[in-house]
C-alpha cells in the first residue's frame, strides 16, 4: 500500500500505480459516479450505435430503441455489480481480477484490456472527435486529432482526481447540449418510419453492439470507486455507476436511431457531420464542439483505466510516476492508429465495436462465477500472490471466448456456421461467451478455490 500522499488534489500527478489506496487518500460520495459514467457517453461512440441499429442492421426506430434499451441494461447492470467492490479493496479493477484469473492466469485479460482501452476505444473516439472539431473549425482533420490527443493524455497523465474533476465540470455542459440536439433530432425524425427487414437477427445484432458499448466500461468499474471511503454502501455505489452509464447510452443512442431516419446525408460527409447536417447552423456548432468535448471525457478514462490495466501485466517500472508515463506512451500509439482511421472511420467502428464483446463477455462470466463462490470468504491476500496460477479461470475464459467466436460470431471478416445456417440468429456470441466461461468455471473454480 503507498503512503497517503495525494488525497482530493486535483492539480497533481497521481502517484504509483496499481497498489491499494491508502484510507488518508480515500475521498469523494457514491453519486459522484453518476456523472463518471454518464460524460464519457456523452459523445458520438454512443450515437454511432443507433444509428447502426437503423442503417446498417435494418431495424425500425422503435426496435432499434428496444434492443438498445437491453443492451445498456445488461451492461449497467454488470458495471453496477462491479464498481460496488472498488471501495473495498481500494485497487483497480484488473487487480480485482486476479480473484479469478489468478495473478499469471490474469496476464491475459489484463493484456486485452490495455489494447482496447488504451489503444483501441482511445483512437476509436479520438477520431470522432477530430471530425467533429474539423466539421466545426474547418481546420485539417489531422490537426484537429493532435489538439483532441493532447487534451486527452493530459487529463490522463495527472491522473484520478483530474481525471474526475473533467467528468463532473464538462457534465452539464455535455447534459444540456446534447437534450437540446436530441430534442430537435426527433422534431425532423421519422420514429414511425418501417425498418429494412432486420427481424430477429438484425435485433440480436443491435442488442450485441449496445450491450458491448455499455459492458466496455465493465473492466474499468474498480478504477473509479477505489478511492471511495471505504465506508460508504456499496449498493449506492452501484446504483449510481449503473444508473449514469444506463442513461447516457440510452438516450443518445435513441438520438442515432431517430437522426438515421431523417435522411439525406450525403455519402461524403464524415459520420459527425451527417448526424449535425439536419440542425440550424448554432445547433450544429455547439453539438460539435459537445462531440468534441465528449471525446475528451471518454478517452481520459480510456488512456488512464489502459495504463492501470498495463500495469497488472507484472512489468516492473521503477518509476514514482509510472502510470502517468504509461499513459503517456499508450497516447501516442493510440494516436498513430487513429491518424491510420481516419480514412474509414464508420466501417472500422462498426467492426470494433461489435468484437469488442467477444472478450467482454467470457471474462465477465469467470469474474461473476468466482464472486459467486468466494462470496463470505476473505480475499484481500489473493490479490497480489504470485503463486496463484489460475488456470481454471483462464482455461475457463479461454474455451468460451474460443468456442462461441468461432461457432457464433457474425461479422463481416467471419462468419460462424451457426448464423450461417440460421441467419435470423444474428449475433449470440456474447451470450453464449458468457454463459459456457462462467458455467466451466463454477465446475473447475470450484475444486481449485484458493
């Protein structure tokens, strides 16, 4: 445990990196979270997916909502589940995930979280918000990616406290604007408009992207409730990390869905630009100055919760400010892939977000089954044990993610047989991910629970 030296400052680099918080540093109330979790879905990411729910998957605004709806339900409902043992253990999520994984079984999940948070979510959104700030300035598209990636790595390198501080400040300005922009969105909409023929598949396939946007938060849930007290209630802390994240999603994802139905974008225009191109033109500004901004929220979680996540991988750095130059490092390659994207940025989210709970979903099932089984046992000395080996979490995980990618999956580069003879199946893979990890485990945990 490092020595309480940081406490509530927010104008200071977070120091060391993935040891328990000490009781001088803990601070803050469980309703903080609510606008952890809504700023950072207060961006275009989460727009996207509605819009894909009606373009690209073929459902109607109504269906599109419906699936959406269940999606972020399941997802906030895990990360509700998992940010309520922050304050307990005082340490990052991936550490937590020893629990299951074991310390060297953990490598591997730990490995999967620092690529799609710290890298890949990180260009994914970066990109969005150099369009938007692009579509807004005229500046060059790349030129409006280097001042996106420098704010964000900022707020990142100081670290926790800055990192919450932005997420509460920018929330009521993200909040209102983006009421206002979804207000107008559904006066020019067409909710009532018939879908293109989705069906079952098209439903499970919007259901699976939502569900994977919202579960993409679960592997940060602990990063943020650690310094909590750890006094306060854990069902407070869960219901309000669930309650911001549920929302957010929801509503702008409803947003994407009714701006896909009013038509006439132009095939030039890029993704942020076509979802403003219906708005008067000071709508349409500050919306894109909110894209901008709301970027900046989600990527700052991204870069810092990546950074932790590297940290988990046993990689020694002798360094007092370890996590904010991991951070630093996982910016700039974030930044060459996004500057890499910004070609085909719609097609390049759409895969990423559909695969990303391909991962997601088995690692949730080994960490619930584990806490499951653990549940009135002491574990505080687990979590940093060499000796743990882990491998019937990891072989658990394995076997799940393996088994329902190769049997399940539905994207564009594979297509499992399973919807290949059943097209109406659409996307199971998370479930079926889930379901096969967090059933194997609660067989081969339960014999090897140390």
């Amino acid at each position: 445990m490092r020595p309480g030296e940081y406490g509530d400052r927010v104008v200071a680099v977070e120091p060391g990196g993935i040891e328990p918080v000490a009781a001088a540093d803990r601070h803050g109330r469980p309703r903080q979270l609510f606008w952890t979790w809504s700023s950072p879905n207060l961006e275009f990411a989460t727009i996207f997916v509605g819009v894909l729910g009606v373009s690209a998957f073929g459902l109607s605004f109504w269906q599109t909502l419906l699936a959406a709806a269940l999606g972020n339900a399941l997802g906030a409902l895990s990360h509700g589940v998992l940010s309520a043992r922050g304050p307990k253990h005082g340490v990052p999520q991936m550490v937590l995930s020893r629990l299951g994984f074991g310390y060297w079984g953990n490598l591997v999940p730990a490995a999967l979280m620092s690529v799609t948070a710290g890298i890949g979510w990180f260009a994914v959104n970066s990109v969005s918000g150099a369009f938007a700030l692009n579509t807004l300035t005229g500046l060059p598209v790349l030129a409006c990616l280097v001042i996106v990636v420098v704010l964000q790595i900022g707020i990142a390198f100081f670290g926790h406290n800055l990192v919450q501080a932005y997420e509460k400040y920018i929330f009521g300005v993200l909040a209102v604007i983006f009421l206002v922009a979804t207000v107008y969105t559904f006066t020019q909409a067409h909710p009532g408009a018939a879908g293109g023929g989705g069906g079952t598949g098209g439903f499970l396939l919007t259901m699976g992207a939502a569900f994977g946007y919202a579960a993409g938060w679960n592997p940060y849930a602990a990063d943020y409730t650690r310094y909590l007290p750890s006094t306060v209630r854990g069902r407070a802390v869960g219901w309000y990390a669930a309650l911001g994240l549920f929302l957010s999603c929801t509503v702008l994802m409803a947003a994407g869905a009714a701006s896909a139905t009013i038509g006439g974008a132009g095939g030039d225009e890029s993704p942020t630009a076509a979802f403003t191109g219906h708005m008067p033109g000071w709508l349409s500004a500050v919306t894109l100055l909110a894209i901008a901004l709301g970027a900046v929220a989600a990527n700052a979680l991204n870069v810092y919760s990546g950074a932790l996540a590297f940290l988990c991988l046993g990689i020694r750095l002798p360094l007092a400010w370890r996590r904010a130059i991991v951070a630093l490092g996982f910016g700039a390659v974030g930044f060459a892939l996004a500057w890499a994207g910004l070609s085909d940025a719609g097609a390049a989210y759409e895969h990423f977000l559909l695969v990303i709970a391909y991962w997601i979903a088995p690692w949730l099932g080994v960490v619930f089954a584990d806490q499951y089984l653990r549940r009135g046992r002491e574990t505080a000395g687990l979590l940093a044990d060499r000796s743990r080996r882990g491998w019937a979490g990891l072989g658990a995980f394995l076997v799940g993610a393996v088994v329902s990618i190769a049997l399940f999956a539905n994207q564009s580069l594979y297509t499992g047989p399973v919807p290949k003879a059943v097209p109406a199946i659409g996307d199971i893979t998370f479930f079926v991910g889930f379901a096969l990890a967090g059933g194997l485990y609660a067989v081969l945990g339960r014999r090897k629970l140390v």
